[in-house]
RNA sequence: GCCAGGAUGGCGGAAUUGGCAGACGCAACGGACUUAAAAUCCGUCGGCCGCAAGGCUGUGAGGGUUCAAGUCCCUCUCCUGGUACCA
C-alpha cells in the first residue's frame, strides 16, 4: 500500500500512474445502450494544425470533461468523445513544398495533439476517437453527399473563383489578401468555373424558425437570423416604356408602401435585360460599366462602397402609381444575386438611393411625413426632409400618396404597405414577396487533401454517381501534390484515377476532380461518434435514437455561425431521409471565451514583445531601455510571443493546476487575459488540499454544527454552479472548504470523502489518488471498482444550513448604521420593534419622525426617518 | 453604419427575484519560521478625512424610478465580437 500520509503534493507521479489506470482498465468506456440516463456532452473537434495546442484548446474540452465526471457521479451514462478535423489546407501546402503526403503530415499532427489532450487527464473514450481523413469515415461523407445529391439539393453550377494565373490555382477567399495572393503576392481575378452547389436555401426558413426552441447563446442565434436574412415585401413589376417587346422589369422591395416615391429604377450590372433596353447612344458607356464591374471582385466592390457608380441606359420605366416615367439605370450597388437583380430607387426614403440620386441629381419625392417621436431624436428638420434635401428612412405617415383607385396618404407604414400589395395583387402587376440573404452553398474546393466526390462525369454529358457499395472512393496515392496549372484540383493529374469506363456499357466517363470543403467532415462527425467503429451504415439508427441529441456542444465562437449552420442544414436533411430522429443536432451549444496572453507597450504604444520584459516589484519594464511598460491583454501570437505552452505548464504544476487554472479564470463565456501567476494560485489551493487531507488525523466522528454547515454548503454550491456551467465560483467555495477545514486539528472522514469526490471532477488526479486514501484501499493492484469516477455524487441537507438567529442590518434612510442577532423567525413587526429600540437608532432618530419601517426578512430594517 | 455582448479595487473576478459591493484568487505591504532562501503560516489591503471611535465617497459618464440600484428605465462615452450597399 502506498502510504501518502504526510507526504508532499507531487503531481507528476500521480498524473501519469492515473492517467493509464484510466485507459489500461477503459474505466471511461462509455455503454452502447443502459438504463440510465444519457447525457452526450460534445467538444468542437480540433483540427490538428502543425503548432500543436495551445491554451485555448483545453478551455472548452476541461469545461466538458468536468461536467461528465459530474454526470457519471450522478448516474448518468456519459457520452464523451474526441476526434480530428484533419483535412484542410495547411497539409497540402506542405506537401507541395516538400513532397511529404499530407495524410503523413496529418498524422503525426493528430499524435502531437492526442498526446497533448490525453497530458490532460480527460475523459474520453478513446474507442470513439475519429478521423475525417480516414477513409472509413469518409466513406459515409461521401454516402451522405449521395443522399442529398439524389434528393436534388446538389447541383452544378458555374460560379466565379478567385483564379491566379501566376500560381496557376484557385485560392481560397482567406488566400486572398487586398486583391492579391497571400503568398506571392500576385495578382488575382475572377473567373466562372463549374462548381458543386448545396441548396441550403431550400432549408432556410425550417434553419431561422428552429432556432427558437434552442438553448444557445442569444447572440449566436442572432447572427443565425442575419445569415438567414429573411425580408418580407413585394414584387412589383413595371413596365418599360417606348418598347415594342414585352420587357417587364420586376423589382423586389420591403418597401411597396413608398411605390409613389419611386423616382428611378437601378439594375444590377449583370442583369440580363440591361442589353435590351440600353439605347443607341448609352451603348458605349452601358458596355463599359458592365464590362468593369465584371472584373471587379466582390473584394473591390465593397471596397469602393464609398462612392456610388452607375450609368443611365437611356430606358424609362412606367411607374405603376404615378404613370410617371422614370430613368432607369445600372449600378453595381444593385446585387444580381439578390431578389430579382432590379430595384425601385427611392431616394427620399433609402439612404442608398438618396446617395445615388444627389451624385446623379435625380429627383427626390418626400412622400412620408416623419414619425414626431423618431423626427426629435434624429435631428433632421422636417422641412429638409418634406424638401427632399435630407433622407428619411424612419417611420411616419404616407403624404403624397394617392391616385385615382389608391389612397394611401394618412396610413402608416405598415398599413400602406398591405393596402400597396393589395393594390398590386388585384391589377395583377406584384404580389407580397419574401426573400431570404442565405445563398446556396459553394461545396467543391480545386485541392487535393478533401474528399472525393463520388462523381463520375461520362462522356456523354451525363453524371453517373459511384453505387453505394463501391464507397469509399479512396483519394489516389500521388507524387505530385502541385496544382494543376488549369485550376482543377491536383486529381487531375491522377491519370489512373481519374479515368473510368462502365463495367456494363463500356461508356468512359471521367472521375469528378473538385473535393469537398473541410466543412463536410464537420458537418455530421457527432453522428459518427455514436457508432465510431460500424462499416454497414454511418451509425445505428437505434443508437441514433438513444443518444441524440447532444445535449451540450462546447466550443469556439467563431464557429458561431458557418459550422452550425452547415451541421444543423446536413442535420435536417438526413432528418428528411429518416436517418436522424431529432429535428436539430445540438440542444444546448456553450462558447468557450478567448484566452489573451499578456502584453506590454511602451509609452508612445509601442508593442514590446513579453520575452523582452523584465518583471519587478514596482511594474514591467523594457529590458533593453529600462523604460517602464503598460501590461495589458492581447490575442496571443507568436509575434508578440505571449503565446503560452500548456506542455509547459503541465511539467512546471501539473494538469491538474492547468485543469484548475482555466476553469478559475473566470466564466466559461468570458474573453480573459492567461496570468501565469494565476497557476501558482491554484497550484497553492492544490498542495493546501492535499495537506489537509493528508497531513491531518482523518477521524470517523460526528462532525459539529459549524463542520457540516460548511461542508453541506459546499456540497450545495458546487453542485449548483457545476449545473450552471460556473466552474470558477464552485472551485471558490472549495477553496473556502479548505480554509475552513484547515482550521481544524482533526479531518471528521465524511468531510473529508465528500470534498476529495468534489475536487475529483476538477483535479481528477490528485482526486483518485486522494480517493484511495481516505477510503484506505491499498493503491497497488488496485481493483476497477475502487475509481472514484463512478461513486454516487455527494447530496446535501438543507437542514444544516439553516441557523436560528441571523445578523440583521439596521439602516438609517438606507445607510448601514447597526447590525443586531435576531432570530430567523422574527416577524417584520419584531424587528421593527427591536431596531427602533437600540440605544444607537434611538440616538439616530432622536427628534425625527419614522414615516415608515421596511423589514426584509433574515436580512435587513431600513427606517426613514426625517 | 447596423446587430450582439461588455465596462466593478493595482489585476482576474464574486454578488437569487432590486436588500450589507468587492466572495475566492493574484500582486503588494507588514510580521512569524529560517544562518539565508524557497516553502509554509499570521495580518493589512477601493479612495478620501481622522490618533481613534467614526465619517464621507465609491460598480464607465449624466439623469430618472425606489425606503433601497452594480442590478430597473432614459441619454451618452468607450471596448470586444459579428456583419457590410441584401433594396
């Protein structure tokens, strides 16, 4: 028996001798199917980039980890698994610079950062772990791009890339810096080329109306809103005028009850009539504008945002309400991509249009009367606005907004707007309309390291996809790893590969060369973790069943919006086919905050980089200007090198000090600055813990009324914060626990079993090792049973909470002037009797009159006195 | 610009439904132990006034509601994240 009565905290030998107790007996196996009941608590996979963790990482993952050693304790089978979003763009780079295979690369990644999470002491069933490289689960991406293939939400489309002929591939948008390559720096254009599409829009309005029902950060579901971007309003056509041919123009507006106020129409460059209607003498210049804003990124078009362009076609539109013909011009403030292409300008209640109609002078018709209340807080004279010289986009009421059938003056917005679409639905020239900013979803990347489609295109023009049985398509072995100089991926190259005859026609088709984005292997890997290992289907419907959905997914804020969106439109569809049971994937989603190194810059601002810092007593200061230095948080990089090694601060405190330290920064949520001297501190509370359990006489005897209040409160702290996710004030009140106790001569042992179980689920190692010893079990040969990991969770008794008599605060017009024992019990009425009748409240409101007495129960008398 | 979140000691942060601001920790200072250091332990620690008892003041700024405001309402400033002509 190991005999650590006495002895020193030391965690390296505990952590290691835990650490493969835990995966030599699969003590955190988790039970296909049980009784109990479930709980899937879900960390964003990693992806496993050449640098290895970094503090962020284990911010999220120990937050988790905590709650499922929580949850096991309170008899629920726990779902916890770790996996690798392994594809992506940095290995391939590597392997064009060197020629080592990226899965090479990949792979010994994926073993850093395995070691480094498992230096940690988690809980995961590493039976689970996953790899979306591997081609065991990328078989079942691939079954899954089939199912929403066969269910028309994939198609071909051609959309313009960012080509750059120098480098002779196609860049990803974050490749892209300032208009030119990241690397390089070469010039970049646009241009069309056939690419696999997702209709995510199909699932846009089931993706904002689901929202409601989750438990995620309101913040998050907003941003989800905006993504989504619905709009209702209306279609309106008008017609152009002095043309022999039909040439409707139908605009999309959320705005049909300003139609009278409709001064000019704008189409996007693009649109497809602008060729018809454009006349002889604004050929030239209409050809011009098109032709430039074609060459034009989405980059540089935003960009240039400040300034309006556009050019008149020489074409009028009737304006349905008015008869009144309006210019109609191009400009590339006008999207092809959103509603029809074609906007009604109203510069008197659109900013846009205003800014265009005073650089163009158009006319401007004010045909709302400012809302008072808005018009105050705005300050913008009316007359300006009436005049038109000032645009108001607030609410009001129509003025100037009537014809023969329609009279809308007196209504306000929202009233005109029905009575607008009314009036267009019955002359048959618009309709209420709804349009949503959601665009399909560009699902083919020209790079090697992805999955293949499971795409043939044959010869004769038609797409033959690859029978379920044949998956995976397994990526070819290849040499080369450069691009192909056409902007196809380098599976072109893969001559072998990528040609394919029909067994049973003969016909020759050539294999689809695009690969999928890393968002696919992402989109569905917490399905693929409740059944890691099945090769016949991606995951057993019955398991399925029994574990979705997750109830709680921790990760990244930046994921707040594509990953989710993506997972929950994936989600949905394979809800469609009748593979998933549940509407949503995640049900409550949690974002762990930034962590900051710090950071420190001279007095002109300068950024002075930390390993360039000397520390003293007295502040921070440049070593070599001996100036002195402002601390302060910023985003950890290597140029300021306050980048901070979890490898480091595991060997210098151990993983259950790393452990501790991150969860008592601060809120899970919260963005907050790594102080290394912040580790000491709970290093500190760990070697005090330690000595108190073992350095004290651990006696089986009743404990005092003062022991079990403090030892009860604890267990109901902590359990209440560890269900609201509040890690740090519940390793607070541990921390009081161990101040309190360590008063004591004697440790009474139920104190003592309850609070190491507590501190088990936050230091895990120094836990089970303390565990052992209070229970006396012998700490070689250990048996299974005798981990602390599966012993029933500790409940408290509010009975010994409770106290007799209380300190109540007596206040004078609210300000604290005594405090007096009462007895809990004391009715309003008592201790308004017995503050008024201290000599020192006497003395206070000697010559006063009490106009009143409010007494809170069991805290405090406030008496107003004047 | 718009949307979301935030601002509390020297620092990280605590504060049920409005009810004693600053729990817990860090740093700092004073002391004990030590030949010395480390480790550990004890004490002080928002600001101002005061020998003290005590008083005044204090949660980004200004106003309001209330017996009582870090917490609720209005206006403003600054920070962080998201987004960018979406008609």
């Amino acid at each position: 028996m190991t005999n650590i009565k006495n002895s020193e905290y030391d965690f390296a030998n505990i952590e290691k001798k835990w650490q493969d107790f835990w995966v030599d007996n699969k003590i955190f196996k988790t039970e296909d199917f049980s009784d109990k009941p479930k709980f899937y608590a879900l960390d964003m996979f990693p992806y496993p980039s050449g640098s290895g963790l970094h503090v962020g990482h284990p911010e999220g993952y120990t937050a988790t980890d905590i709650l499922c050693r929580y949850k096991r304790m309170q008899g629920f089978n726990v779902l916890h698994p770790m996996g690798w979003d392994a594809f992506g763009l940095p290995a391939e780079q590597y392997a064009v610079e060197t020629g080592t295979h990226p899965s090479i690369t990949t792979n010994k990644n994926i073993d850093t950062f395995r070691e480094q999470i498992k230096a940690l002491g988690f809980s995961y069933d590493w039976d689970r772990e996953i790899n979306t490289t591997d081609k065991n689960y990328y078989k079942w991406t691939q079954f899954i791009f089939l199912k929403l293939y066969e269910r028309g939400l994939a198609y071909i489309d051609e959309v313009p890339v960012n080509w750059c002929p120098a480098l002779g591939t196609v860049l990803a948008n974050e490749e892209v810096i300032d208009g030119l390559s990241e690397r390089g720096g070469h010039s970049v254009e646009r241009r069309p080329m056939k690419q696999w599409m997702l209709k995510i829009t199909e699932y846009a309005e089931q993706l904002l109306e689901d929202l409601d029902d989750l438990d995620w950060p309101e913040g998050v579901k907003e941003m989800q809103r905006n993504w989504v971007g619905k709009s209702t309003g209306a279609e309106v056509t008008f017609k152009v005028a002095d043309f022999a041919e039909n040439y409707d123009i139908t605009v999309y507006t959320t705005r049909p009850d300003t139609l009278f106020g409709a001064t000019y129409m704008v189409l996007a460059p693009e649109h497809n009539l602008v060729k018809y209607i454009t006349t002889a003498e604004q050929t030239v210049a209409v050809d011009k504008y098109v032709k430039d804003a074609s060459l034009k990124s989405d980059l540089a078009r935003t960009e240039l945002a400040t300034e309006k362009t556009g050019v008149f076609t020489g074409a009028y539109a009737v304006n349905p309400l008015t008869g009144e013909n309006i210019p109609i011009w191009i400009a590339d403030y006008v999207l092809a991509s959103y509603g029809t292409g074609a906007i009604m300008a109203v510069p008197a209640h659109d900013t846009r249009d205003f800014e265009f109609a005073e650089t163009f002078n158009i006319p401007v018709k004010c045909i709302l009367q400012p809302d008072a209340k808005e018009l105050k807080s705005s300050k913008v004279a009316v007359e300006d606005v009436l005049a038109g010289k000032v645009c108001w986009a607030g609410g009001g009421v129509a003025i100037n907004s009537a014809n023969e059938e329609l009279d809308l003056n007196g209504l306000s917005v929202d009233e005109a707007k029905a009575a607008t679409i009314k009036y267009l639905e019955d002359k048959n020239i618009g309709k209420g309309a709804v349009n949503y900013k959601l665009r399909d979803w560009l699902f083919s990347r020209q790079r090697y390291w992805g999955e293949p489609f499971p795409i043939i295109h044959m010869e004769d023009g038609s797409i033959k996809t690859v029978p379920v049985e044949e998956l995976p398509l397994v990526l070819p072995e290849m040499e080369e790893f450069k691009p192909s100089g056409t902007g196809e991926s380098p599976l072109a190259n893969a001559t072998e590969w990528l040609n394919y005859v029909d067994p049973e026609t003969g016909m020759k088709g050539r294999r689809e060369t695009n690969t999928m984005p890393q968002w696919a292997g992402s989109c569905w890997y917490y399905l693929r973790y409740i059944d890691a290992t099945n090769d016949i289907e991606p995951f057993s419907a019955e398991k399925e069943n029994y574990w979705m959905p997750v109830d709680l997914y921790v990760g990244g804020a930046e994921h707040a919006v594509l990953h989710l969106l993506y997972s929950r439109f994936w989600h949905k569809v394979l809800f469609d086919c009748g593979l998933v049971s549940t509407k949503e994937p995640f049900q409550k989603l949690v974002n762990q905050g930034m962590i900051l190194g710090l950071s420190y810059k001279n007095s002109r601002g300068v950024i002075i980089p930390t390993d360039q810092v000397e520390h003293k007593n007295d502040g921070h200061f440049d070593k070599e200007t001996g100036e002195q230095l402002e601390e302060f948080p910023a985003k950890m990089s290597k140029s300021l090198r306050n980048v901070v090694n979890p490898d480091d601060v595991i060997s210098q405190y151990g993983a259950d000090s790393m452990r501790l330290y991150e969860m008592f920064m601060g809120p899970l949520e919260a963005t907050k600055p790594w102080n290394t001297s912040g580790v000491e501190g709970v290093y500190r509370f760990l070697k005090k813990a330690w000595r108190l359990v073992t350095g004290h006489e651990l006696v089986d005897r009743e404990m005092t009324k003062d022991e079990l209040r403090v030892l009860h409160a604890t267990i109901k702290k902590v359990t209440n914060d560890l269900e609201d996710l509040g890690f740090n004030t519940a390793i607070s009140q541990l921390m009081i626990f161990v101040n309190e106790f360590s008063k004591g001569k004697d440790l009474p042992l139920q104190a003592a079993k309850d609070f190491v179980q507590m501190l088990a689920v936050f230091a895990p190692h120094a836990g089970e090792e303390l565990w052992q010893y209070v229970n006396g079990n012998p700490n070689e040969d250990m048996p299974v049973e005798n981990t602390v990991a599966y012993v029933a969770w500790p409940q408290f008794n509010e009975e010994y909470l409770q106290v007799s008599e209380v300190e109540i605060l007596i206040q004078v017009l609210g300000k604290p002037k005594a405090r007096v024992m009462m007895s809990v019990n004391a009715t309003p009425k008592e201790m308004e009797e017995i503050a008024l009748n201290l000599p020192e409240i006497k003395e206070l409101i000697q010559g006063k009159t009490v106009r009143k007495v409010i007494c809170v129960p069991k805290s405090l008398v406030n008496i107003v006195a004047t």
